[in-house]
C-alpha cells in the first residue's frame, strides 16, 4: 500500500509543482508553504530552546499567516530531533530548533550519532549561549583564576555541565593547570543552576540561565567560554585569555532536512530574522533578556559557520588525544 | 493447599527473560559498559542500571518462585489469579477491534486524497492537506468510530442500532472538543508529518 | 524574601492574575475559574460507573496545555483544574456506592456497607450529605497538614541530602512501595524491578540508544505519558470490559439499579460523627504521606477503627452514618497529604500525584523537590510561589466543595444511568487521543495500546501496576543520580554507604522489605 501512496503522492507533487510553476512565472512570487509546517522541538518543554521556538512559531502565525505546528522531541541534547528530522519530507514543511554543537560537536563525539552534517539544510541562528563558568557569589571567588588558585592547593572541586564538551573542556583546564575536579554531567542548564545553588556541586556551566542570578549579585561569572567576554560580566576573563584556545559557545539554529527548495530555505530564514530582529516581539525581549540579545546568521555565512564549527570540534578533540 | 501455577510460571518467564538480558541483550545492544573510563573521568556506563536491574529480576523471581512453591498463599483473595480460555477469546477480539480501527485511522485519509487524486483532482499530497478539512478528519471519524462501535458490539455481544448512534456521536464530541477550538492541535495521524 | 512572602505572593497570583470578568467590582481570576471547573468536572467523573479522577486528569491535560500554554503562566490554572478534579472526584465517588450499592472506585467499598443500607431505608439524602461532610472534613484537616509540613520537610531534606542520599532516597520509595502495596512483598519487587527496567531501555548517555534493536522510535525510550496511561488506564479499561463481557455472556444483561428517597443531615448527627471524622482524617492523612499505600488502605483502616469504638445502633453494616463517616474521612484525607511526597522530595506516592508531577513536566518552570521551598535571600523563588500558589488553589476548592460541593452531588444520581460498556470504550479513544496530540506521533499510541495490554496482564497476575508506573518515573531520576553521585565523589563505588544519612536509607530499604516478607499480610 505504501508503494501505492508514494507513486500517488509524487505524481500529485509533480502537478502541484507544473501548475504553481505555470502560474507564478511571471511574477516572482514569495515562496508560501502548501500545508502546516511542523516545528520539532530538540529540548524539553519549558527550557530556553522551546521557549523561542514557540514564540517565533506564535509570531509567524500571526505576520504570515502560516500554519506552525510545534512539538517537542527531546533527548541527548537535541541529537535525537536531528535523527527523526533528517528522515523528514524536505519540503519546508518540516523545521527543527536546536543548537549548534547537535551539528558539530555532539555529532562527531557521538559513537553513532546517526546523521552527518550534509543530511540538514541550515536556516538560521537566533541568538547565541552566554556559555560561563558560573558559582555563588558566597563562595568569595572573582573570577576563574582565584578557583585555579585553590584548586592548585589540591582542593578538589565538584564542577557541574551539561554535555560531554564541557567534561572535555574541563579536562583540558585541568591538564593546563595540573589541577584536579570532579565534573559532572547534569541534563539541562536548570539542573545545574539547582546544584549550585543547593550546594551539591562547586561550580558549574551555565548557557545564559545564570544571568538573572549574575546581575543581581547572588552568582558570578568566573570565566567566558566564548571568544569574547560574557557581555553582562566584563571582569571575566575568557578561557582562550586563559590558555585554553578553544571557543566553547552555541547558537540556537533553526534547521530543515537536506535538499528543501531554495527559496523556502530563504522565506523562512528571512521570516525568522525579521521576528526575532525585532525587538517588539516577545521572542526577541526574551533572547535579550536571556542571551544579551538576537544574533541572527543564514545562508552561506551560516553553512560556512557550521563548517568552522566541525573544524574547531575536530582540533579540539585531537587535543584530547 | 493450594498450588499457585501462575506465579511460579512467571517467575520462569522472568528468569529465562532476565538471563537472555544479562547474557545476549545487554552485551550485543549496549555501547559503554557498566564503568567506563575516558579520558581521566571514570563514570557510570550505560550498562550498569539495566545489568543490576535484570540481575534483581533474576534474584527476585528465583526468590518469588521457590516461595511459591514450598509456601504458597492461603487464597484469601476472591478474585482468581490468571487468564483461562474466556479470556484469550476476548482478548482475540479486542485486538481485532483495535488494530482495525488504527489502520484506518492512519491509512483512510492519505488514500481518500490518493483516490481523489487519480480520478484528476490534484488536490495535493495528503500532507499538505492534513491541516484541511474534511481530509484532515476521514481518518481520525471512521477510525475512532470503529474503536468505539466495534468494542461496544464485543462487549454487548450484539450489534445494536443505539450502540452505533452512541459510538457516532461520541467521536464528533472528542472532534470538536479537540479540532474546532485548537488550531495547533492536530488529530491523529496527522501532526506526526 | 522570607516564607510569609512568598504565601502572599502565591495567594495574590491565584486571585488576581489573568482576570477573566468581575462580580461586584471584584475580579474574578482564570486559575479560580479553572478550580472551579475542575471541581464540577471531578464531581460529575467520580459519580461516573467506572471512570475516576486518574482518567479525567489524563484526558483533560493535553486539551489544558493546549489552552494555556507551555509558559509557566499556565501552571496555576492547569494545576488548579487537576485539583479540582482531584478533590471533585472523591466527593462525587461516594455517590454510586451510596444509592446503588456499587462503588465507583475500590476506596469507596466500604462506603456501601452503611451508605447503600441507609438507602435502602429510605434515607439516602442523609447518607450523601453525611459522606460529603466527612469527605470535605477530611479533605480539608489533610491540606492544612500539607501546607504546613511539606515546606519545612523540604527545607530539612534539602539541607541533609546530596546526590548520593537522594539516590538512596528513592530506592527507600521504591523499596516501601513495593513492599506494601499488594499481598505479595515478591511481585510488588519484581513489578518495580519491571518498571525500572523498562525506563532504562532506549535511555542512556551513550549516542546509541540502549538496548533499542537500532530502533529510532525508541531514541529517546517509552514515551512517558505512553507508559504511565497504557498501564494505568488502558490497563484498568481492558481489564473492566473483559469483566462486562463476561457478566453478559452469563446473565445477558448487566447490573442496574434504581433511585429513590431524600433526607436531611441535622446538628445532632454532625456532632455524632465529629469524633469519627478526627480519627479517620488523622489515620488517613498519615497513610496518604507515605507513598504507595493509597486511599483504599486508608479507607477499611478508618472503617476498622470506626467499628471498634462504636456503641449503639444502628451497628456498622446496618446503615449507622459513623460508619459512612469514618470511611469517607479517611480516603479523602489521603488525596492532601499524598502531594507532600511529591511537593518536597519530588517522589510521586500515588496516581493523583503521578498526574500533578506529568502536568509539570510538560508545562516547565515547576520542577516538584526540595529546591521549591528554598529561600533565596533578597530574591523571589518563583517556583515557591507556584507551591503556595497551588496551595491556595486547593483550599479554595476545599471551600467550593463545602458550599456548592454537597449540592451539586446530590444532582449526580443520574449519572449511575449511563451504560459503563459505552463509556468505556469512549474513554480509550480520548485516551489515546490525548495521548497523541501531546506526543504527535502514533508510536506513542502503539506504545500506549502496548502498555495497556501489559496493565491488564499485570491485573490478572496480581503485578502492581502502582508499583510499576511510580518505579518507571522514577527511573530516570535514580539513574542520574547514581551516575551524578559517582562522579561528584571522585568515582567512589561506595557512595551509598559514604554518609549516616544515605546508610540510615539503605538499611531501612532492607528492613522495610524483610519485615514486609517475613509478615505475608492482606493489606488490599
């Protein structure tokens, strides 16, 4: 039967397509989507991902009038969305939400990740991590160099992250320092900043979570992960000002399977970009509030910059070795 | 005394599952062991939580099974323990009942719209359509009918003119209450796109 | 901010947020309205032949999320419908097993050893308003209880527990669960070693999926809600129809009964059952803190002490309303105390606190454990807020149910005339419906269908599927802390034995089930 329903569907494709080809022609119309896009969703509900996910999709809906349909598809740090959505019809009907690092680090780290970086058409970035190390401000440390102090004095510290790349990183800072911690890994930005503050663990990686908690003077950035320095703390040293040459940061991506036409791939990238660069829509005060702010990047410039990504998560883990 | 032939019969399911697990499972479908070292850090592999849970099962119904045997319950309980024959017969038809109104379910939409289609309709994929009326229904009506008349005329025994009424009228209820106020909420199978 | 602010706070946004219309100048919120409802809803299921408070939470759930949103701003009015239902449920319950001497859930059994008798003399309007006195009493003595333990059991196990305890902790949970739900300490193990292991196939840290057959449905596992459904209510709609089918094709027609009679409920009778009512509410709210041995436990518990300490006539059996009174304070009272488990330890002790705790998971925002009743200094913890905001929430719909409650169930003997084999089966379509608008995708109903043919074999083998379904939500958790607490101790295989706290857990795990082994006894 389903031999039967595929020879169908695509006959059926083929005309829609002859005839919208016919017709638009002479004027070169915007591309419009034909049925309901669904929108998976890499991360659980409630989380930083699915909260912009949602409000972009909201929007849409309103500006364009396009059909959003969101769900949620969580598990090994959107992983999981990246394999159900590669298998998905690419017709631009189907888009993914998660970060970058499920196209670049999680997906070489992974044994058997299950897809490759050519099985995604790539839209476009939102904004980007505030990737920090992050403890109480009652600890007394500054920044990262005052725990590299006490830790040299053999003090072993419990640091929380929350993906394998952060126990990689924390590898390297401890072969940089001679120095000793016990990471552990915790699912989701939430459970890190609850063993912080619970006093479970020393320190811990935040993604841009700990900004409330940063500026009103109950956390502290110790350290960016980023290239630059976390822009809500200054003081921070980044850990390639450390010696630790390596760019931890993440953006949130929209992603499509492979192959969707062109000019989907351009509408929703440009619609994308026009919500959430606008900053009276509720998914742009939130990426604001949370992430310091949109940072939206499409087309060539955003494959080139998942190809940079394979590039650094490849040196970094021959640096492992 | 009384033998209790269904506990000691799980207890054997259970200790032939939990060994098959232990042995053939766990070793050929799982990637880290049960303590794995990488690069310095000795953590918990994926291993470890299915390995101490089987191994448990296997102590457990080793435990439950000898039990049953040299001190079975005095059967206090009125309700007997077990399936006989009466209920492999029903549970025959239910499953008759459930698969059929699933298949129809997830199948009748996608075909109407390829009938529609090949007697030159060109209305589109079905998945283009599953967010259009009436497309977007066909199956989810006839399947859920089908789920409710048919287990209704099982249970009944009978085909009855009322059941069917019933059985209409419930799922234009659980249609409206889910498809006409929610717009994001798609009806089975239709978000799974 | 201290704890009196943070009442405030939650009893504010219960009232004042999200302003529907006004009466008399006063707003009225969208979470009171949702109690509301809830509670009318719960009244009307619990009166219902054999649909209960479980199903209408699991049904109503993807349709509120859908109405509210996946924004913390629909914590309260979702949690407020829950529990409505919850509380709804339990009045209305008593309603079946009053005028037809069939009760509608097994914890209202022994509601019908005096209620139907009562009836049958003609006074069966005293019986309902006696059962709803109680009913709400309990209810009622068993939220204060709630509200004034679960923060500072909170506050304590947060300040005692670390990884390595927490994970000792729920092995305690689990341990007493399957010791005491069913009459055998071997299968209530064995369901729980199920249900655990069940959770662990598809999870992992590891790219591949474990123990999946390379699967890619099963990337991420069973789909919760799938699992937790299928057994618990596909499981019982299997197990309920098979049994109609059975009494038809022996009798060729299925029980009914009919209405008749009214009664009133006067000061002397209320000072009768006052005495009671304060036993059972006490017996019943301590049973309902301890997780897994639910409300019908409670209720032949209320009833046996009632029993005892009665004098006069009419004896218990022959219709005395201190008889309807004991029990129906003890399982109400369960339904308050039975989310002091689940609000301060995160640990789900029965099926009400089982659809609070998936409520919260799919809405985010509100994680239930100890870290929701931390104080923050100079800041406002969010999620206590929703704590005390659901608290306030819950003794609104108390006071509902002590004004409108009674009269509405009252209006409920109708309900008994629907045909329980034509309800059913519309259950498990919303069921499965619901199901799938959360999860879109028909693998979480085939799963669910699955499940539910594994809930009714568990039913007929005497697994509990209580046991099962609390062990596989809490499965995740206890492997993540397992694995958190090796890591944080440096890889030290014996972190559960490194502290007083996790060593005082482990061996009362151990005791608890030797004890339960060694005395085989019928507690259901």
């Amino acid at each position: 039967m389903s031999a039967l329903l595929n020879t169908t569907t695509k006959l059926a494709v083929a005309g829609i397509a002859a005839a919208a080809f016919m017709t638009t022609t002479s004027v070169q119309a915007e591309w419009k989507p034909k049925g309901p896009i669904s929108v998976v969703i890499g991360f659980a509900a409630g989380g930083g991902t699915d909260t912009q996910a949602r409000l972009i999709a909201a929007e849409l809906k309103k500006r364009k009038g396009w059909n959003m349909i969101p769900s949620n598809l969580s598990g090994r740090g959107g992983v999981v969305m990246a394999r159900k959505l590669k298998s998905m019809p690419n017709d631009g009907l189907s888009i993914g939400m998660a970060v970058t690092e499920v196209f670049g680090y999680n997906m070489l780290a992974s044994k058997k990740s299950g897809y490759k970086t050519s099985d995604f058409t790539y839209i476009a970035t939102t904004t980007s991590s505030q990737m920090g190390i992050v403890a109480n401000t009652s600890k007394g440390w500054k920044t990262f160099k005052d725990v590299i102090a006490a830790a040299k004095k053999g003090k072993v510290f419990k640091f929380a992250g929350m993906s394998a790349k952060h126990a990689d990183i924390n590898f390297l800072i401890e072969q940089k320092y001679g120095v000793k911690f016990n990471t552990v890994i915790l699912r989701g930005g939430r459970k890190v900043m609850n063993a912080i503050i619970a006093g479970d663990v020393d320190l811990g990686w935040g993604a841009g979570i700990q900004a409330k908690a940063v500026l009103s003077g109950k956390m502290v950035n110790l350290a960016s992960g980023l290239k630059e320095r976390i822009r809500i703390s200054p003081d921070a040293p980044t850990l390639m000002e450390m010696g630790i040459p390596y760019d931890i940061g993440a953006k949130f991506i929209f992603v499509a399977p492979a192959g969707i036409p062109a000019d989907a791939r351009k509408a929703l990238a440009d619609a994308i970009g026009e919500v959430i660069n606008d900053p009276t829509t509720k998914a742009s005060q939130f990426v604001t509030k949370r992430y310091g702010g949109p940072d939206v990047i499409t087309g060539n410039k955003l494959d080139a910059y998942i190809k940079n990504e394979i590039k650094t998560a490849k040196v970094l883990m021959k640096l492992l070795k | 005394m009384q033998k209790a032939p269904w506990t000691v019969g799980l207890a054997i399911f259970f200790v032939a599952g939990s060994l098959f697990t232990l042995f053939v499972w766990i070793p050929i479908d799982i990637e880290t062991g049960v303590i794995e070292t990488f690069r310095r850090r000795v953590t918990i592999g994926d291993a470890m939580a299915p390995t101490v849970m089987a191994a448990a099962i296997l102590v457990v119904s080793i435990v439950m099974g000898i039990l049953a045997v040299i001190r079975p319950e005095p059967s206090t309980s009125k309700v007997k323990e077990g399936l006989d024959k009466q209920s492999f017969v029903f549970l025959a038809r239910l499953i008759v009942a459930v698969s059929v109104s699933l298949a129809l379910m997830v199948y009748l939409g996608p075909l109407v719209v390829d009938m529609v289609n090949a007697f030159g309709g060109e209305i589109g994929s079905y998945r283009q359509l599953r967010a259009t009326y009436p497309y977007k229904l066909i199956g989810y009506v006839v399947g859920g009918f089908t789920l409710i008349y048919g287990i209704i005329s099982i249970v009944e025994n009978r085909f009855s003119a009322n059941g069917a009424l019933v059985s209409i009228i419930a799922v234009i209820v659980i249609t409206i209450l889910y498809d006409v106020p929610f717009d994001n909420l798609l009806l089975p199978p239709n978000g799974s796109g | 901010m201290g704890m009196l602010d943070h009442i405030w706070l939650g009893i504010v946004t219960v009232f004042t947020v999200d302003p529907v219309f006004s009466v008399a100048g006063y707003p009225v919120s969208m979470t009171i309205i949702m109690v509301f409802l809830g509670l009318i809803f719960g009244i009307i299921v619990g009166a219902a032949p054999g649909i209960g408070g479980p199903v209408a939470m699991a049904i109503s759930l993807p349709i509120l999320i859908s109405i509210f949103g996946f924004t913390p701003s629909a914590l309260l009015p979702v949690l407020g419908f829950l529990v409505g239902i919850m509380k709804g449920s339990t009045v209305g319950g008593a309603v079946p097993a009053i005028l037809f001497n069939t009760p509608g859930t097994p914890d209202s059994l022994m509601t019908t050893l005096d209620g139907y008798p009562l009836t049958k003399k003609g006074q069966p309007g005293k019986a309902l308003r006696v059962a709803h006195f109680a009913s709400v009493s309990g209810d009622t003595f068993s939220d204060i209880v709630l509200i004034t333990g679960a923060p500072f059991l909170a506050i304590i196990v947060e300040r005692f527990l670390d990884f390595p305890e927490k994970a000792a902790l729920i092995i305690l949970s689990l341990a007493f669960v399957s010791a005491v739900v069913g009459s055998n300490v071997w299968k209530g193990l064995l369901a729980a070693l199920l249900g655990l292991f069940m959770a662990y196939v598809g999870t992992g840290e590891d790219g591949h999926p474990r123990l999946s057959m390379g699967y890619d449905n099963m990337a991420n596992g069973f789909p919760l809600i799938s699992a937790v459904l299928g057994v618990l209510i596909l499981g019982e709609v299997f197990k309920s129809l098979e049994d109609m089918w059975r009494e038809m094709r022996e009798t060729s027609t299925i029980t009914k009964v009919e209405v008749k009679g009214d009664n009133k409920l006067n000061l002397s009778d209320i000072r009768r059952i006052l005495p009671y009512i304060g036993i059972s509410a006490s017996i019943g709210t301590i049973v309902g803190a301890l997780p897994g041995i639910g409300n019908t436990l409670a209720a032949t518990l209320g009833y046996a002490t009632g029993r005892k300490i009665h004098k006069g006539s009419p004896a218990f059996g022959e219709g005395a309303i201190e008889g309807i009174a004991a029990t129906e304070a003890a399982n109400s009272a369960v339904a308050g105390a039975n989310l002091i488990p689940v609000l301060s330890l995160g640990i789900p002790g029965n099926i009400s606190a089982v659809f609070i705790l998936l409520a919260t998971e799919s809405i985010g925002g509100f994680v239930p454990g100890p870290q929701v009743f931390r104080l923050i200094p100079d800041q406002i913890n969010q999620e206590m807020v929703y704590a005390f905001g659901l608290f306030t929430a819950m003794i609104f719909a108390n006071a509902l149910n002590w004004t409108i409650g009674g009269i509405f169930m009252r209006w409920m003997g109708i309900m008994i005339r629907i045909p329980k084999q034509r309800l059913l089966p519309i259950v498990l379509l919303l069921t499965l419906t619901a199901i799938y608008v959360q999860q879109t995708s028909m693998f979480a109903v085939y799963v669910a269908i699955a499940f539910g043919f594994l809930g009714y074999l568990m039913r007929k083998l005497n697994l509990s599927v209580l046991a099962f379904v609390i062990a596989f939500i809490l499965a995740n958790n206890l492997e993540e802390f397992m694995r958190q607490a090796f890591a944080v101790t440096g890889a030290d295989p014996w972190f559960l034995f490194a502290s007083p706290v996790s060593i005082s857990l482990i061996v009362f795990s151990i005791v608890v089930v030797v004890f339960f082994a060694r005395n085989q006894k019928d507690l259901s």
